[in-house]
C-alpha cells in the first residue's frame, strides 16, 4: 500500500491510499489545512526531510494553544538530542517539524508544545541544548 501525505506539512494522512486521494474535500488531521480531491502526496513511505512551507507556523500555534506543561529542561534535551541523531542532523538544525513526525513514532518524546512551554520557543530550546553540550 501507499501512504497519502498532506501537501502542506507533508505528514501521512492515510496508509492505503491511491491515486486520487482524498476522493472529496478534507482537513489533514496533522496541520488542520484543508487538502483538496486528489491533491495529497502518495508515496511508498512519508518523506521525513521536507521543506516546511506553512506548516511550521500551523504547528507551533497548535502547540502553543495545547495544554501541555513544562517538564525539566534535561528531558527536553535528551529528547532533542535523541531527535537530532534520528533525523541525522545537529541539534541546532533540527526542524520542529521533523521532531513532530519523530514524536509521533516514539511515544514517549515530549510533545512540540511541551518544549515550547519549557523554553519558550524552539529556537531557544535549541540553542539552549547546544549551549548545555559544551559546558
């Protein structure tokens, strides 16, 4: 089977998709972005490594209306740090939206919006856990 990805933030939306899908008019359930009939990316498997588009600013105002609490800066560390090596990238280059698709698969990640809430912005967070390697 093939997986439909969303054309804006490029996430999956379904794991047996075909050609044309959606079939009608629907909302990607990763960025809430309406996707048109048979607008969605179909592929063997979701591309991890994309440009953002839009979408990053969808899922930092999604994160930041969440109600998730601040956790310990170490966590969110470990966590970016886990991230960066999975994407295969550095910590500071890490996109929030390749952690998002990361956190997905590994429950166990604080979420987006946890990490804003702990350092305020992913930018910060980022530099934040950069800074605390080389101390």
């Amino acid at each position: 089977m093939s997986t439909a990805c969303c054309p804006h933030c490029l996430l999956p939306m379904s794991d047996d998709a075909v050609a044309g899908y959606p079939s009608r008019p629907m909302r990607c359930p990763s960025c809430r972005l309406a996707v048109a009939p048979g607008r969605a990316r179909i592929g063997p498997e979701p591309r991890r490594s994309v440009g953002s588009g839009a979408a990053a600013g969808v899922l930092k105002n999604a994160a930041r209306r969440s109600d998730a609490a601040a956790t310990t800066p170490r966590q969110v560390a470990d966590a970016l740090r886990f991230a960066a090596g999975e994407v295969g990238t550095t910590v500071l280059r890490l996109r929030m939206l390749d952690y998002a698709y990361l956190q997905r698969e590994h429950a166990d990640l604080p979420s987006v919006g946890t990490v804003l809430a702990t350092h305020g912005s992913w930018k910060h967070a980022r530099r934040e856990v950069d800074g605390s390697r080389v101390a």
